[in-house]
C-alpha cells in the first residue's frame, strides 16, 4: 500500500459538533439553500412565465380562440362584478370583458400573451447565437477580425434599435411573427457579443487553456469543451437580459401600430385600445389587462435574471 | 512609559458560519507581546494567522465575529470600543500593514497627501507646513528621499511602495504594527532591504510588532518570538532561538526542515537513474538559435543560444529575479510566444514552422507543470479530465480501462489516493494535491522534456520538498529531461545538472550548481545568495560579513561580464 499524505483531509468541510434546534434549523435551511438553482427568486420567475405559457396552453382548450375574431361578442363588455358607462354588467360569457371591437379580451390574452413572449424568445435566441459565435470569434481568433467586430458590435449600439425598425416595418407593411423576431434579433446580438469577446478574452490566459493547448487540444475543443461550459451562467443571464429588451422593442412597435396586423399581440391591443380612445371612454380593462400581463412577464424575467445572479456569483448568496 | 503588555490575547475564539455549519478560524488563542518586541506568526494559508490580526483590528470579513476571548491594547478592551472609538485606534495605537499593501495606494492621488489623510483623521486639520514637515519625516525615517513624496505610487518600484506603505504604519507612533506578508511579492533582493527597514522603524519607535507570514528563513532574520499556528491553534510558541533550534511540535519541526539550505543534506534521495527514453533522431532535444524576444521597446531576453542533447535525463535549472525574463523563456520554449528573433528547433524541427501532425508529435514530447496550481483544472469538470483527455489525445489511451490504470498509477507515484482524488472536482482539493495531480499528468504523458515554471511558489511551503521530489523522480525513474524555472536558489541547487543564472535577459552566470550557487563569482549571483534569509540565527543576510554592501554589488551587476563555470556532458550554451 502506497504511503499517501495527510493533506487528503484538508479540503474536508469542518462539520460542527453538536448544534441546538434553531442551528439545526438554520443548516437545513442552508442546505437546501446549497443549491444555488433552488433560490427563491429563481424559483418565482420561472413559475411565473411559466404560468403565461400555461395560461395559453390550457386557455387554448378550455376557451373559444375563435372569440378573438371582431363582432364575435357583444361590444364593451365590462369584465365580470364591473359595470360599463352604460350600465352593462359583465357577464360569465366574456369573464374580462370585450374591446370596441366586439373581441373577447380572455380569448385575446390566451392567444396574444404567448405570441410577445414568441417574439421575446426568438429574436433574443437569435440575436444569442450570433453573439457567441462573433464573441468567441473575436475573443480567440483577435487580430483583424476582433477589430471588425469589435467595431461592428460598438457602432449598432449606439444606433436606437426602435427608429430603424420602424422605417422597416414601415416598409415592410404587414409582418409575420417570426419576420419580427429576425428583425429585432439583428439589434439584440450587440451585447452578448461584447460580453463574451471579453469573458473569452480573459479565459484565453487561464491555466485551464494553456493545459488543454499543451493536451493538443484543437481550437473547436478549446472553444466549445473548455471555456463554453464556464460561460453558461452568464450566457443565460445575457439571454434574459435581451429577451426583456426584444419583448420591450417588439411591444413599443405594436403599440405603435407596426409589426403584425393581423395576429393578436399584447402590444397591438393595447395600440387598438388607445385609437379607439379608450382611456376616454374609460374602458380600462381593455389596456389594463395587457399591460397587467406585459407587467408580470418583466417581473418574471427580472426575477429570473436576479436569481441567476446568484447562481453566477456566490457572494450574493445570503445565509437568510 | 508602562510596563504593560502591548497586546494580550486571552483565550481568542473567531468563527465563521458557512453554509456548511460554523467553521472556527482560530481556536483558544493565548499570547502577550511586550513592548518593543517583534512576534512572528507563521503557518499555512488558513491556520488563522491574518484572521487573528484582523480581529485585533476589528475589521473581520463578514461573517466571521470573535466568538469568545479577549483582546486587550495596553490596557484597553478592543472588542469594548465604539466604532469611532475602534476608528480612533486604528493607525494611531494599531497600525496594520496589508498583504500586497503595494496595490493598496491610491494611484491618482501623490503620496504625501494620502500620509497627510490618516494625520488629519486623527488629529483634525493643521497647518500644511506641518502636515508636509512630519511626512517628510516618515518618510526619510524609512529610507526614502523627502521628494518621493511629491510622485505618484506608478512612478515607484515596488520595493519603495512598500515602504511608503510602512510609512503610513508609523505615521502615528502606534503601540503595535501589524505587518501581513510584507515582502510576499517582492524578490529576495529587495525583500531584504524592506525587512531591514520595517526593524528599523520599528526599534526606533519601540512599539510591538506583528509580522505575518510563511518563511521560517524571513523570520529567524526578523522577529524575537515565534507562534506557530496550525488549522487555527496555536501549536508552539517561544523565542526564536528556543524554535529554531530545539522545535517541539513535529508541525514546527516539518517547517523548519521543509526550507532547503544550500550545501547541507538534500532532500532527494537520488535511487536510479533511468536512461531517457530511445530517440529516432541525432539532433539535440531542444535548440536554441539566437532566440531574442522583445516587449515593444524592452528586450526581455537577449539574444541566447543553447542545446539540450537529451541522451542522458537532465535538470536545468533557470533561476532569476521576477523580470529577468527566465518565464518569457518557458513560454518560448513551450511555443507560446513566438521568438521577436531566432529560432526554436524540437529535434530538428523549428517550432514555429510545425504542421498538425508535428505540432502534436511536439505537445506529447514536451509538457509543463506551470505556477498557479488553482487555475490548472476547468472548474467545469472533475480533476480527472486533465489528465484523461491528454491521454486520448495523443493516442496513449488503449482502453478506457487503461486509461483508468494509468491514472491510478500515476497517482499512485506522486503519493495520493486515486480513489479520493480523481473523481473530485478542482475547487474540493487543496493546492498541493493540484499540483501533484499536474505532475501526476506529466508523467502519464511520459514526454521528453518537460517545463516546469515556479512549480512550488504557490504551494505552501510544507509540501514543497514533496512536489519538488517528485517532479525530481520524473528525471530519476522516469528518464525525462526538465527545465526548471525558479527565484529560489536553494532549490536549484539540489535539483539541477546545471544552472543559468538570468538578470535582465542576460545569462551572468552559468555552470554546475556546487560552482554557481555553492560559490558564486558573479556580483548579481552574490547578491541573490547573500539576500536569502536562512533559518539559521548565525548566519544573517549577507553571510554576517560587516563590509557587505548590497549597493554597491548592485551596481557591480550591471557592469560584470558573465562567467562561465564549465560545461555538463548533454548542454551546450553559447557563450556570449
């Protein structure tokens, strides 16, 4: 038997001795807490976009989507327990009311939420994708490439995304989800790139490279194997960072009045609602609803993107 | 003047609740230090050593706190105080020295003023004369000309920014100086001369002394007492002299043989020598062909020519101060960083001009085991990727089954547990088992030559003889040639065939250690020698000799031509 050392021990946790209720209570609370990705504001982000998406799942099956068409119902309706300025009530038909259209609002979120959060996730998926490969390009290969994306990157953040979309959509005329998602994903790949270039650029001298180089290992390897899996908290917290800001773009285009015309959106009923002067009228239920909903989505992704913090960075975890 | 003790610590408990339970940093701590007395505490990183000077400070990383005990200050309770009481006491009665404290100067603020802010917290505004009279007086009282005061700490060396940083320590005349690894990123050069300094100033003003750190040699040169500390107790604790030369903790014991001497008993225990493996070609190992590398206007490396036949395994060694250019040479070797002129010939094939195949032929041959052992491993994967994917990739691998034996053994041979280690992940072991673990790969590899660039600088110094002795087996059983690069002479001198000694990306000296390092004609080598602190009470720095005068040797270095102290079979170096 090989005489090994003793400093086999030293990395061990000290594991305290004897420890009275409350401390045995505060352990477990930590040892759950151990888990980085069972914090609690992760924990309500995600449920509550996952609680839109369910929403539009569920309400799929459960409610007429055939309501979202105009004339379907009777116009104004106020939403269930309120009364319009006519004197209407709501009724169980329509549990939030109807626009001035005569379109169910229930029937109008179920389909509408999911489309924003479509567009939100697509274009930031794309605008991702292109941000890691230009980031890790310009990271490790430098020289003149780096400076041309450097440069590229540098210049279309300093371009406002909203003013050029809307010379677009303009021209463009009716659009479909998707044609919005790729337009949008072409201003949201600016930061990823950056921040990737720079994280790629530290990584290049870290020992864990210099090992893997000296392993003969190719740059693919060195690129995808070593340094991408390290990267994967702050490609996640990037990604929700730009998922909130194509969702902030798309809906600022729909309020508008561009982007989509025939699709229910969040953001187009809220534009419908405020041409046909509902704010006036004081059909509230027919913007506040949406923008009740746009509301919660931020939150959620805020959450996810405070709980993710916490994943990638210790030192904000708290012994709560 | 009172005879009261500056620092008494009673029966000092500090504790830091983790996520893992409380983990207690130091255990029942009991000291005294007298007035005008230097204590050293040393011990490993985490036995409690800064943690302790921090609670006399009172300025414990959260969430650690003092769990019980007591610190009293010449008469004061400090865990008693107020905030602005502790603040008041802070640099006035204790004065503490931060590691790395030549990073902790304001660089866009000249030095005088940030000597005048802790005068005018202390003692509100004054008149500028006077404010400007007493750091001069600081600062001509540690060896600096009055008008460094007017600079920016960039246009200091580093060995002068520590001791601007001294300056700010005794500004006040505190009761105590706490001093944490004061010289930890200086040479042994200038280490010296701010060790002599810091005593010094601290004689002068005969307050009490604490000085933090992890070489047994540093402190026999510097302080009275010694504590030594382990895992947060305080294991022995005695003058100097008692500890140096009758230790009776076998912790103490380990510490004070870990410190390689030059001449006395080498901590190898040479067996076998292996024969280096077969070589298909007659052309030398490694070759060096006028390889000159320049840093924009600075040259790091001077035009230098070498062979190493490789026929018969060899170490040899590279030693320098940090800017001699000894690292630019590992990385030009290891085809890192392409030579500004020359060449760098692998068997015959220049390494700059290698296609796929040769390129990877080259990376199985030569390997690396470089300083900082914590950033070797990915911390994505468990440890055991390092050394398997290498292993695979140059086609070593037979099986997976064989892969996992090669493993076992090669873990087997640098003495840790496969079963414990290999299948944890980076950040679960310490440093030591790191860096075994990077050798342990080198050997699994089995290339010819490999590089080992401060192997040992990080590991804390108990383990040190152990990893260098295995890395002194690779050449031993294993036949492979090694190029050791370090700042520590002592080692080189039990380990190497041969030694080059770099100053400012020349060669000045060059032969078989016993000549070199055993008796140095150079003027730099003799100075580096004459620099390192030996744990030995009569031998101080500089041998003891009275007209030794480190300056003037100094500038002999730059002048001196180099010296050549004959040749090893196997290593040609042109002489310049």
């Amino acid at each position: 038997m090989p005489n090994y050392s003793t400093d086999d021990n030293a990395a061990e946790a000290e594991t305290p001795v004897s420890m009275t209720r409350a401390e045995r209570r505060q352990a477990r609370r930590i040892r759950r807490f151990d888990n980085p990705w069972m914090n609690p504001k992760l924990i309500w982000g995600v449920s509550l976009l996952m609680g839109i998406i369910a929403l539009g799942l569920i309400g799929r099956v459960l409610w007429d989507p055939e309501l979202v068409f105009t004339g379907s119902a009777p116009l104004k309706l106020p939403p269930l327990g309120f009364e319009n300025l006519r004197g209407q009530p709501g009724v169980l038909d329509h549990p939030l009311g109807t626009d001035g259209g005569g379109r169910d609002m229930l029937a109008l979120i179920i389909i509408g939420a999911p489309n924003t959060l479509f567009v939100g996730l697509l274009a930031s998926l794309i605008g991702m994708s292109i941000g890691i490969f230009l980031g890790f390009s310009a990271g490790f290969l430098g020289g003149r490439i780096d400076d041309t994306i450097r440069v590229l990157a540098d210049v279309m953040i300093t371009i406002p995304p909203l003013l050029i979309l809307v010379v677009f959509q303009s021209a463009f005329g009716d659009v479909t989800l998707t044609i919005m998602a790729l337009l949008i994903a072409g201003f949201v790949w600016q930061s990823p790139t950056r921040l990737i270039r720079a994280q790629v650029l530290s990584m290049k001298q870290s020992g864990y490279v210099q090992m893997a180089q000296l392993s003969g290992a190719s740059t693919g390897h060195i690129m995808f194997k070593e340094m991408l899996p390290n990267l994967v908290p702050y490609l996640f917290g990037s990604f929700i960072a730009s998922v909130t800001t194509s969702i902030v773009t798309a809906v600022g285009l729909e309020v508008l009045g561009l982007g989509p015309q025939r699709i229910p959106t969040l953001g187009r009923t809220i534009y419908e609602a405020i041409n046909a002067g509902a704010l006036i009228q004081n059909l509230w239920w027919w913007w506040g609803i949406p923008t009740l909903l746009l509301a919660t989505m931020f939150i959620g992704l805020l959450l996810i993107n405070l709980g993710l913090d916490e994943v990638s960075n210790p030192r904000l975890r708290k012994l709560s | 003047m009172s005879d009261k003790p500056v620092l008494t610590l009673r029966d000092l408990s500090i504790e830091f609740p983790t996520p893992k339970g409380v983990v207690q940093a130091v255990k029942n701590l009991d000291l005294t230090i007298q007035k005008g007395r230097r204590v050293g505490f040393i011990g490993e990183s985490g036995s409690g050593k800064t943690t302790t000077a921090l609670a006399v400070m009172q300025m414990l990383a959260e969430p650690g706190r003092v769990a019980s005990g007591s610190i009293d200050l010449v008469g004061t309770d400090v865990l008693a105080l107020t905030e602005e009481e502790m603040r008041k006491t802070r640099l006035s009665r204790i004065a503490y020295i931060p590691q790395g404290a030549m990073n902790s100067l304001n660089p866009v603020m000249r030095i005088e003023p940030q000597l005048w802010d802790g005068i005018i917290a202390h003692e509100g505004h004054m008149e500028r004369a006077e404010l400007k009279r007493r750091s001069d007086a600081a600062l001509t009282s540690v060896g600096l000309p009055a008008h460094t005061g007017e600079l920016f700490p960039h246009e200091l060396s580093g060995g002068m920014k520590q001791r601007v940083c001294i300056a700010l320590g005794i500004i006040l005349n505190p009761d105590l100086i706490i001093a944490d690894e004061p010289t930890s990123a200086l040479d042994v050069v200038t280490q010296r001369q701010v060790m002599q300094t810091l005593n010094d100033i601290q004689a002068q003003i005969g307050s009490g002394l604490i000085l933090i750190g992890h070489d047994m040699g540093l402190m026999a040169q510097s302080v009275d007492e010694l504590a030594v500390l382990k895992d947060g107790e305080l294991v022995e604790h005695g003058t100097v002299k008692q500890i140096i030369e009758a230790p009776k903790h076998p912790y103490t014991q380990d510490l004070i043989s870990s410190v390689p001497l030059v001449g006395g008993d080498s901590f190898l225990n040479p067996e076998r020598n292996a024969e280096a493996p077969k070589r298909d070609s007659s052309e030398p190992l490694l070759r060096f062909e006028k390889v000159r590398k320049d840093y924009g206007a600075v040259t790091a490396l001077h035009p230098m020519s070498f062979a190493l036949q490789g026929d018969t395994p060899q170490i040899i060694s590279i030693v320098g101060q940090s800017g001699s250019g000894k690292s630019t040479m590992g990385s030009i070797m290891l085809g890192f960083n392409p030579p500004s002129q020359g060449r760098v010939l692998f068997e015959g094939q220049d390494v700059a001009a290698m296609n796929a195949a040769q390129s990877l032929e080259f990376r199985k041959n030569v390997q690396a085991v470089f300083q900082d052992p914590y950033a070797c491993f990915n911390p994505f994967y468990r440890v055991n990727h390092a050394l398997k994917f290498p292993f695979k990739q140059f086609g070593l691998a037979q099986s997976e089954a064989h892969t996992q034996q090669a493993m076992e053994e090669a873990c087997d041979a640098v003495g840790l547990d496969p079963d414990l280690v290999l299948s944890r992940y980076p950040h679960q072991l310490s440093g030591g088992q790191r860096q075994r673990l990077i050798v342990a790969r080198a050997l699994m590899l089995s290339p010819k030559l490999l590089i080992a660039d401060e192997p040992v600088s990080m590991v804390d110094a108990s383990l040190r003889a152990t990893i260098l002795s295995n890395i002194y087996d690779l050449k031993d059983k294993y036949g492979i040639s090694i190029l050791y690069i370090t700042h520590d002479l002592a080692t080189a001198y039990h380990v190497s065939d041969y030694v080059m000694v770099l100053y400012k990306g020349h060669v000045v000296e060059a032969g078989p250690p016993k000549e070199v390092i055993g008796q140095p004609q150079h003027p730099y080598t003799q100075l580096l020698i004459d620099s390192i602190p030996w744990p030995d009470l009569d031998r101080a720095w500089g041998g003891g000799r009275s007209d030794w005068d480190p300056e003037t040797l100094e500038a002999e270095a730059e002048r001196a031509s180099a010296v050549y102290r004959g040749d090893v079979v196997g290593f040609e170096l042109a002489r310049v």
